[in-house]
C-alpha cells in the first residue's frame, strides 16, 4: 500500500462520510460538512502525491493531521453529548486519518532508507 492509495481511501471516507452524516442528521449543521472540504482538498492533492511531488504530499500530510485534530474535537463533543452515531462516523474518519499518517511515515522512511 503506497500513501497515494492511502490518502486516496482517506479523502473518498471523508467526502462520502460527511456527506452520509449531513443528510442523516436532524439538524443539517455546517460543522459535519467541515470533514467533506478536508476530502475535496486531499483529493486535489492526490495527483501530486502520485507524481511525487514533494510540495503537494507534505500539505496533504499536514491538511490530514488538522482533519485528524478535528475529528478528534468533535468525538470529544459528541462523546460529552452521548452521540453514539455520530462518534461511530467520527470514529471511521479518525481511523482513516491515523493509517493514512502512518503510511507516509512508512513512505518517507523507506525512501530515505533506499537513498
């Protein structure tokens, strides 16, 4: 698995888990669509991390780390409302979030051990 399928799955669970929980959710707020702009972003990116592009892969890098560190802020509120639907969705996007930060770290790091 390379970061550019990584990040791929991670923006398309994103988009299509954001978009799931707005049309879901009694109250349509701006907040859950937040996770669905992060995804447009990283799969605007996804190219330039196909191509190596060194400038493009570092901002998907820290775009997926502040996806990460909201997602994070949201399960915290929803865990203090006892949402459990929407922490299952949150859930989903963290997961991804964290495999997809630990594959370019395994990305980077077998590319400098091969240089």
């Amino acid at each position: 698995m390379t970061y550019q399928k990584s990040n791929l799955i991670h923006a398309t669970v994103l988009t299509l888990t954001s978009l799931w929980m707005y049309y879901d959710a009694l109250n349509k707020d701006f907040g859950l669509l937040i996770p669905f702009l992060f995804g447009v972003v990283l799969l605007s990116l996804n190219n330039g991390i196909m191509y190596d592009n060194v400038s493009q892969r570092n901002a998907a890098m820290g775009i997926t780390v502040l996806s990460l560190l909201f997602i994070t802020y949201m399960i915290v509120s929803f865990v203090q409302n006892d949402d459990m639907e929407l922490i299952g969705y949150f859930g989903l996007m963290s997961f991804t979030s964290l495999w997809s930060i630990a594959m370019f770290i395994w990305t980077l790091r077998s590319k400098t051990l091969k240089h």
